[in-house]
C-alpha cells in the first residue's frame, strides 16, 4: 500500500505545524549569518498553504505539493521561497496523477525536489545551505528504495538523514547566500534553510505512520 493525497496533505499540516513551532528557533538560527526571518517567513507561508488547501482541496498529492509551490512563491520572501517553490513544484511534477505512491515513486519526487533546489540556488553539498539536508536525504530514501523498503521506511531515512546533514553545516564555511558575506564568522552556526528542510522531511516521514 502506497501512499496518496490524504498523506500529502497529512504533511503539508505537519509542516505548518512544525514552522509555528519552530518559528522562534529558525529566527535565532537566521540572526548571525542570514536576515533573522527565516522562521517568520516559513511560518507564514505554510499558514497560507493550509489556507489554500482549504479552498481548493486536492485531488492528488502532486497537486497538493504543485498548490503548495505557487503559494510558498507568492508568500515566502527571501530566498526561501523560490528554493521551496521550486522543490515542491518539482516534486509534484515527479508525482503527476499518481494516486497510490510507491517507494520508488517517492524516491524519485524527493530527488527531483532537491534537483529543483540545485538548479535554482547553484548550491552544492558543503556550501552550508538547505542542499547540505537534501542531498544526504536524497541519497539514503534512494538507498532504502533500491534494498527493497516501503514507503515508510523511504521516508525515515530521509527524515533522519536530513537531520544529520542540517547538524553537519554548524562548523562550515558559508559559499553560498547572504551568510557567504560573513567569511569566517559563519562558521559555527546551523543553516537555517537545513533546519527548516530537516522539520519539513521529518513531518513527511510523520505523516506516513
């Protein structure tokens, strides 16, 4: 058994959640080295996610996470919400018609969502940014897809090697973004952008329990 728009939106409202309740936290990570509202930013937008969801409930998960996109876009300012904008969006495209997501499936959204990040931020792994949470992510859902896991177990390892990655940016040097400028004085802090990335795989691999 797969997963379909029920888990979507599932993950959709854990996310909003964890940006309400983690607001405060991504604020203080976004002080030092960003524009410190990152976390009102994504608070907001996913508050008008849900708002859309409301309205306009979808029939799919690829058009829930395509909603999600154009409203991340339209209501995360800052780099955010392009680089979300885009991951979604990638990700829902992935996704298409399909009503029954298996674990391949699922694989390959998240690897088109972090693809979209990439294209979008030219960032890559090591320049302390959301790609450092995604590309450990990509790879370890792909891992347990390929050794034969399900869905659930796609998304755990994603969640946790996405936790593993935004912890790995505290002691690097920014190279990419606002927090490049500060040189040296970025080092020993948490990407902000990771952290947020991280809370939002963990509430995908929630929603699937």
């Amino acid at each position: 058994m797969g997963l379909d728009v029920h888990w979507a939106v599932r993950w959709l409202t854990l996310s909003a959640e964890a940006m309400a309740e983690h607001r405060v936290e991504l604020i203080d990570l976004d002080r030092p080295i960003g524009d410190s509202d990152h976390g009102e930013n994504m608070d907001r937008g996913f508050r008008a996610v849900m708002d859309k969801l409301t309205e306009t409930p979808p029939e799919t998960a690829g058009a829930a996470l395509k909603l999600t996109a154009m409203t991340l876009m339209s209501k995360v300012g800052g780099a955010a919400g392009p680089l979300y904008g885009t991951a979604f969006l990638r990700a829902g495209t992935a996704l298409g018609d399909i009503t029954d997501i298996d674990a391949a499936t699922l694989a390959a959204a998240l690897q088109a969502a972090r693809d979209g990040i990439v294209a979008r931020g030219k960032a890559e792994s090591g320049d302390k940014t959301m790609v450092d949470a995604w590309t450990p992510a990509v790879d370890a859902s792909a891992a347990a897809a390929d050794g034969d896991g399900d869905v659930h177990e796609v998304l755990a390892a994603a969640a946790e090697a996405a936790e593993a990655g935004a912890v790995s940016t505290d002691p690097m040097l920014a190279r990419k973004g606002r927090a490049s400028y500060l040189g040296e004085r970025s080092i020993g802090h948490r990407d902000p952008g990771a952290a947020s990335s991280a809370l939002i795989l963990r509430a995908a691999a929630a929603a699937a329990e």
